[in-house]
C-alpha cells in the first residue's frame, strides 16, 4: 500500500500548491471509517480507495480529487455521511463524493436489472456523463474502475466477473476513450478481454511476441528507414513514430472483418506529420514511389474528411523487409483534432455537430490537465461537462433508461415509454415519493407511472410538457375531443330538421352530398355543422333538392288530385317541337323519356312517331334507316301539367315496414307510383322495378336522390332498357 507521506509527495511533486492538510485529513479519515472491512483478495479495503487515489496522481490531478479518491466509498460502504464528510473537508469535495457515490447507485441498479445490457449499454454512457457534472466525478470512477478489473480475478463467482468486465468493455472502456484518456481505455479493455476471452487474447499475445523475436527489432528498423527515405526526399522535419496494436483491437478487427492474424495488415501502425496539407500529399508521394502499394487501402480523409471531421490520408504499403504495414500521413494540427477525440467518434456519435465551442475547448482543457498538469484547478473550475447538459437520463421501475430534455416532467417519461401510458397517466412516483406530474426530472431519477383506463390527457399538461411527442399527443387529444363534440352536435341539429321535415335521418342520407360541401366525410360535415361553418338547412336542402319546406305547404300529405292527373289528352297541347299537329305519338317503354331528356324520334309504321331517348340503346337497330329518325325535342314553353312515367330500379331491405317507407318517400316528394314489379327476391332484398308518374326528369331525379337518402333503400337507379 501506498504509505501517507508517499501520496502527499506525489501530489506535491507535481502541484506544490496542493492541500496538503486535507489529503493527510482524508487519508486518515478513509482508514478509520473502512476499519477492518477486507476485499476479497484478503487485502484491507482502504487498499482500494488509496490506490484509486494513486491512479489519479499518475493523470496529475488536483488534491481535491485525490482526496475524493480517498473517500469515495465511504458513504456508501461505512458508517459516515454526506454530511460528515461536508463539515470536515467543505461543500467542493462533498459534492464531488456525492457524484461518484451515485454513479456507483446508477451502476448496481443498471447491473441487476438489465437484461439486455449490450441493448442499453450506449445510454448508460450517456448517463454517466450526464451525472458527472464535474469532470472530477467522471475521472474518479474511471480510475475505481481501472482498479476493481486489476483485481477482478479474486472474485471467486465467474459469472460476476464476466458480467463486470462485460460491462467494464461496453461502458467505461468508451467512456475512457471519449474524453481522451487513451491509456486507461487500452488497460481496461485488455482487462476485460482477458476475463471474457482468455485463450483468444492469449493466442494473439503469444503471435505478436513471436513475431518480436522473429523480427527482432522490426518496428525500430522500419521507422529508421521511413525516416531516412522522406528526408532524401525533402522531408527532413517529418515526424515518424510506430507502435504496436493491442491484443483486444487485432481481435476485434479479426472478428469484424472475418479475417485470420496472418491476413492483417495493421498489426504494425506508423504515423507521418508534417508541417502542411502540402507535404502530407507530398510523403505520400514519396512511400508510394518506394513501396509497393497494397490495393483497396488507400483513404484519403483530407480532400474527403469524415462525417466528424477527422482528416488523414491512410495507406498500406508493403514496406520495409516486405512488411505490410498501415502509414498515416497528417499534420500536427489534424492529429491534435484526432487525439482530442474526434477520431474516437467522441462528438460525432453523440449527434453533436461539429463546432469551436465549449465541447471541444473543454477536451482541449482536459487534455491540457493531463498532459502538462499545471495549476490545474484553474483548468478544472472550466471544465464542467456540458456534453449531455439539455439532457436527464431517468430509469423505469425495471432498470430501463429512458433520456429527456432537461426539465422534463413525468407526463413525458409516461409518453416516452408509450403513448398509451401517457395518455391514461393518472399520477407518478418519483424515487419512491408520490410527486406532482408537473415535477421537473432529474439525472438518475427512477419513475413509475400509474395509470387508469377511465384517464384521458389533460388540457393543462400541455402547459408543463417538453417533449414534442407528449405535446403532440395532449394536442391531438385535444382536437378530437373538440371535434367529436361538434359532430354530436352538429348531427343533433341534422336529426332535428330532418324530424321536422317528416324524414327517417340517417348517415347515408347526407353520404351523397357531402362533396358539395367539400367535405372529405360524413363525420368532416357533421363537425362543419356542429362547428357553425354550415347551416343543416343548407344540408337538410342539399339531401332534397325538390323538398318544400313544411312552412310553405298546407298540409304536409300529399294531396292525389286524381282528376288532375287524368285529365283527357286533348286538352293538353302537345310537349314534343318538331311534330306535324294530329300526329300519333307514344313514348318508348325501353327508355321511359322524360321532359329534359335530350330525344329522339323514330318512326314507326301503323304507330306514328316512337319518342325515344337519345342514349337508348334500341336506337342501334335503327342505325341503317336514318329516314326514319326526326328531330324532336321538348317544348319548354309548353305547360307542365302532363304526367309522364319514370321508371326505376330499386334494391330494398326486406324488413318490415320497408314497402311502406319506399312509398312515402316517392309520395312525399310528388310522385304517384303507376306499376311495381318484383323482379328478384331473397332473404335480405327485394329487387324491383317501379313506374312514377313525374313532371320531368329533374322531379325524377329529386326522387331518386331522396330514395337514395333512406335507410331501407340499399341502392336506385333510372331503369334503362327495362
């Protein structure tokens, strides 16, 4: 173990400002509060917070955070408080213990409730990075991290130790990588691969040692002669450095791209920088003209950047004693973007847009820390992590992670896990606490939403919601809560008048008009009513064209004027223009023509004129005698008094009462039936045709429509043919 006055030299060698009375307080402190605690390898516990706190050193941190390493666990694993270690050691460091203390509450619950881990592993990142407001909090756990997998072996229960370090490899490894601390993400990684994948990560280790003493000195070799080339070439100031990949990267790289050891061609990596844009195409240059170039490798990054901005050129070559090794060419100012993390997809796979703000100056910052670790408390104090600041990261009550805006309520978590739970949302706990639904969320909060099928969203949530898809839910409740009250109302109004009228109402009696009204439904005009956009009497008139308003008529039966209707021929004048006076004339029983017909006339040997319509398709036979055809047509000066028949084709339900309503109609709207025939019957329709005595087609056409408008009438037509 690191000995008391050994930690306090450390962190003095490299910040002689450090609080030295504190980190002698809390390495006191921590001892005595985790007492006789042991780990499982037998070692006192203190051994773990005093060697997270030497991690720290190496990385150069500032003294508060070394003595947040010292006391990291004492609130959750000892008798002490939050409050003790405030009155003790100030507000900073509480805060700082406090972060790291619920980072390692988020962890057990994600651990033991999540049960596709590799599902959720990306928002658990988030989370952690969304609870880590102070760097510090984020850079502790790492290095506690680091410290438990240097141990993981003396756990005795294997499937423990794969869990932890599965979760070590899909979380803090990248989380490692993100802010740029590319030491610890290879450790943890290697870590971890050697706990899931011993014999693999062993086999590769075993080949890359073998290749060491096959080669002897080869990386060393290649770098000299890379060097010596581009400065015969007029690079002398190129900056050549070669490493060797890690165990965990080669095998991820096999597994991706299905490829054996042999066949890899970047176990050897070389980076070239130089001065200018310029001189990267002009090394190119130059290793291309001395080495054979391994085809399909060659990406150039820097006239096409990537998505996040990276920019390089990568080549493959078969280079120095015929190796196959991977060059990077770039500038010192491309691979200060690379190392700050672009190149590790840091901003780029949170969805961020590339910018100059406060991102990648709080990197920069970092980086700065450390690498160079002066005064870094006045680092510090700027590098709060705003990468996840507009977000909160809550759980569902079995371990789920769902992320919302900042100032999120529990109405948008309910809608975020469904939208049927939002909209039946009757109340919410928040960490155990009933809370009000316009409670704002925090980081790690863990919510559970009750619901009641008798529940539908409120107006008011609108007002404290955040989420666009709550809003947009509670807003379209709200517009069909509003609509379907106006087309009750507005097919109240309709049932009214269509009673007062002396009709039966039904949907399909306004189905027919509703594109007059430029309706896109029954429901859309029913709503314009209700809503006022449109009279029912506008509607009710639409319905029956020929109808007359109960106010205008005397009585609201039809009077049967049989004499009128009968009165003798000869005292009508004749309907028909273009007839010679005293001419025998009888109307088509295939077409039934009706004034406002357009007709024609045939003439008929021993029956005189045959008035027919126009589109009848008797007419056919008269194709080859046009002698016989006469140009007719109706007089519309002529009085209207004479009745014609109309026939049509009527489909009706065979239920009772039926016949009788088909009846009313016709009668209702002016018409006398003359002849019915059934034509085809079976349990549910009647087929039959019905001859009317009309005034003219449009009276015709008015009786139609209104038949077409009763519920029994399941379909009519004009009879053609018939």
């Amino acid at each position: 173990m690191i000995r008391q006055y050994e930690l306090v030299e450390r962190v003095k060698a490299y910040d002689p400002s450090a609080d030295e009375d504190a980190l002698n307080r809390a390495y006191v402190f921590s001892m005595r509060a985790h007492g006789s605690q042991t780990r499982a390898n037998g070692d006192p516990y203190f051994s773990h917070p005093l060697e997270v706190a030497g991690i720290l050193t190496q990385m150069k941190l500032d003294s508060a955070s070394i003595v947040t390493a010292l006391l990291h666990d004492t609130v959750e694993d000892t008798v002490a408080t939050l409050e003790d270690v405030q009155r003790l050691f100030g507000a900073d460091i509480a805060r700082l213990v406090d972060g790291v203390t619920k980072l390692s509450r988020i962890e057990l619950q994600n651990i033991e409730t999540q049960t596709d881990q590799a599902k959720q592993a990306e928002n658990f990142r988030k989370l952690v990075l969304a609870m880590s407001e102070d760097i510090r909090v984020l850079l502790v756990k790492l290095a506690d991290r680091v410290h438990n997998m240097r141990t993981l072996s003396y756990l005795r229960d294997p499937e423990k130790r794969k869990r932890i370090a599965r979760e070590t490899l899909e979380i803090y490894a990248p989380l490692a990588e993100r802010i740029g601390i590319h030491k610890m993400k290879d450790e943890l990684e290697d870590l971890s691969f050697a706990e899931l994948n011993p014999d693999a990560r062993d086999s590769i280790l075993a080949r890359l040692a073998f290749l060491r003493t096959s080669e002897g000195g080869l990386v060393g070799r290649v770098l000299d002669e890379l060097r010596h080339t581009l400065a015969e070439h007029g690079l002398p100031d190129a900056t050549v450095t070669g490493r060797e990949k890690t165990a965990y990267s080669i095998w991820r790289k096999m597994q991706r791209k299905n490829v054996a050891f042999e066949q890899l061609s970047d176990i050897m990596a070389f980076r070239v920088m130089v001065d200018s844009v310029e001189q990267c195409y002009q090394a190119l240059g130059v290793i291309h003209a001395r080495y054979p170039v391994v085809p399909g490798r060659f990406k150039d990054y820097i006239s096409t950047p990537k998505p996040n901005g990276y920019r390089s050129i990568h080549t493959s070559v078969i280079g120095p004693e015929r190796q196959r090794i991977e060059v990077q060419i770039r500038t010192s100012d491309m691979h200060e973007v690379a190392e700050l993390g672009v190149a590790a997809h840091w901003a780029y796979k949170q969805n961020h847009q590339r910018t100059e703000g406060r991102q990648y100056r709080w990197l920069r910052e970092l980086l700065d820390i450390l690498e160079h670790a002066q005064k870094p408390e006045e680092f510090l104090e700027h590098t709060k992590l705003e990468l996840f600041q507009d977000q909160v990261f809550c759980f569902t009550p079995k371990g789920d992670l769902i992320a919302l805006p900042r100032g999120a309520t529990p109405v948008d978590f309910a809608y975020a896990v469904h939208s049927q739970i939002g909209d039946t949302c009757v109340g919410a706990k928040v960490n155990g606490r009933m809370l009000p639904l316009r409670s704002q969320l925090q980081n790690g909060d863990q919510v559970e939403i009750f619901t009641s099928k008798a529940q539908t969203p409120s107006p008011t949530w609108e007002r404290f919601v955040v989420t666009g898809k709550a809003r947009a839910r509670i807003r379209r409740f709200i517009r069909t809560q509003q609509r379907s009250q106006y087309i009750d109302l507005g097919k109240a109004l309709l049932q009214k008048l269509f009673r007062q009228e002396g009709y039966e109402f039904s949907d399909k009696a306004v189905e027919g008009v509703v594109k007059i009204f430029q309706a896109s439904s029954v429901d859309d005009l029913f709503a314009s009513v209700g809503a006022g956009l449109q009279s029912a009497r506008e509607v009710f008139n639409a319905v029956f064209p020929g109808h007359k308003p109960a106010s205008e008529r005397d009585d609201k039966v039809v009077p049967i004027n049989r004499s009128a209707r009968h009165k003798h021929k000869k005292d009508i004048p004749l309907p028909i223009r273009g007839l010679i006076p005293g001419m025998a004339v009888h109307y088509a029983g295939c077409c039934h023509p009706l004034p406002g017909d357009r007709i024609v006339g045939i003439v008929t040997t021993g029956k005189g004129v045959t008035i027919h319509t126009i589109d009848c398709e008797t007419l056919e036979s008269f194709s080859d005698t046009p002698e016989r055809w006469i140009d007719v047509g109706w007089d519309s000066g002529g009085e209207a008094a004479e009745e014609h028949v109309g026939r049509i084709n009527v489909i009706i339900a065979n239920e009772a009462g039926s016949l009788g309503t088909l009846s009313t109609v016709i009668g209702k709207n002016g018409g006398n039936i003359t002849n019915l025939k059934i034509t085809s019957r079976n349990t549910d329709f009647f087929e039959m045709l019905i001859d009317i005595d009309v005034k003219d087609v449009k009276h015709l056409t008015n009786i139609i429509a209104a038949l077409r408008a009763t519920p029994v009438i399941n379909s009519v037509d004009r009879a053609r043919g018939r």
